[in-house]
C-alpha cells in the first residue's frame, strides 16, 4: 500500500496527459550525434551578464538602517538572486526572515514573500511545510484579488499531488 501512495500521482499524471500524447504525431528521438548537436544548438544558452547581476545581488548586504516592510522586500529580492545562482541556504535563510518580519501584515508583499518560501521548501523536498506557506500566501491576499487566487490554485494542487495527497488535490481543484 505504501509503494502504491507513491506511484499514485505519478499515475493520476500520466492518465491525465494521456488523451493529448494520444492525439498528438509520435516524433521520433533523434538518430545521429548531429541531430543530438543540433537539438543543443537550438537551446538558450546561459547569459553570463545575468549571472553575474544575480551574484552581485545576492552577496549585497542590507543598509544598516533598514526596518521593517523595506527590509523584507531587500531580503526578497536577495533570496531570489540567491536562487538563481544555486544559493539554496541563502535563499532559505532571507526567505524565512523576510516571512518572519512581515508576520503581522496581509497584501501582495506577504503574498510574494509566502509564495517563494512555499516554492523553494517544495524544491528542498519540504512539503507539509511548502503546502502551510502556499495556503497562506493566497489567503493574506484582499478579496479584490480574487482572480490572482484562482490563477495561483494549479500550483497548490501540484503542490497536494507531489506530496501524494490526491484528496486535497481533489478539493483545491475544485476550488478554482
């Protein structure tokens, strides 16, 4: 029974894609080393410039002076930077100051601060905790922003079908 608690989301996936890979032409994987080559030519390549932003964004530090709801907004934009460059406990580490120092506000700053503590906890394998913080980033939001709470649903349900709990999947997908 355990085996199958894991299997199950992986199953409700593929069931759920099923009806478009079916529709769809197959396309066959590529042959040569070239079509390989080929297939990387056309890939983005990394920017070194935006890498560079990110790092030196990451590694700034706060104004001495800085408090409150403007402390939390710099400690955001690091913790992303933090991301991008693979500075996961960084990333943590600001994320969950800047989720502390907004404790007793609503709005789109916590919201924003909720939503990407929720993702990188889902990254780190956290889910119970990821799930708690993206719950919570869609009811600090006022009522006017109904329509954004909506749009941000499919994550959750991802959120509940990766943790292997279907039900509660289930329920947030018929929530939207």
């Amino acid at each position: 029974m355990s085996k199958l608690r894991f299997v199950q989301p992986f199953l409700l996936l593929v069931a759920a894609a099923w009806p478009v890979a079916a529709s769809e032409t197959f396309v066959p994987p590529p042959r040569t080393i070239d079509d390989i080559a080929a297939l990387l030519d056309q890939q983005a390549l990394a920017d070194p410039a935006k890498a560079e932003r990110a790092r030196a964004q990451a590694a700034r530090q706060a104004d001495p002076g800085l408090k409150g709801a403007a402390l939390a907004r710099f400690l955001l934009a690091r913790a992303k930077a933090a991301g991008l460059i693979g500075a996961a406990r960084q990333e943590m580490r600001d994320l969950k100051e800047s989720e502390r120092l907004t404790r007793d506000q609503r709005g789109r700053d916590r919201h924003d601060i909720l939503f990407e503590l929720s993702r990188a906890e889902m990254v780190e394998g956290r889910f119970r905790d990821g799930i708690a913080h993206r719950e919570e980033s869609l009811k600090v939001l006022p009522k006017r922003a109904r329509p954004m709470v909506v749009g941000r649903l499919p994550s959750l349900v991802r959120f509940y079908t990766a943790a292997g709990d279907l039900e509660a999947a289930d329920r947030t997908l018929k929530r939207a």
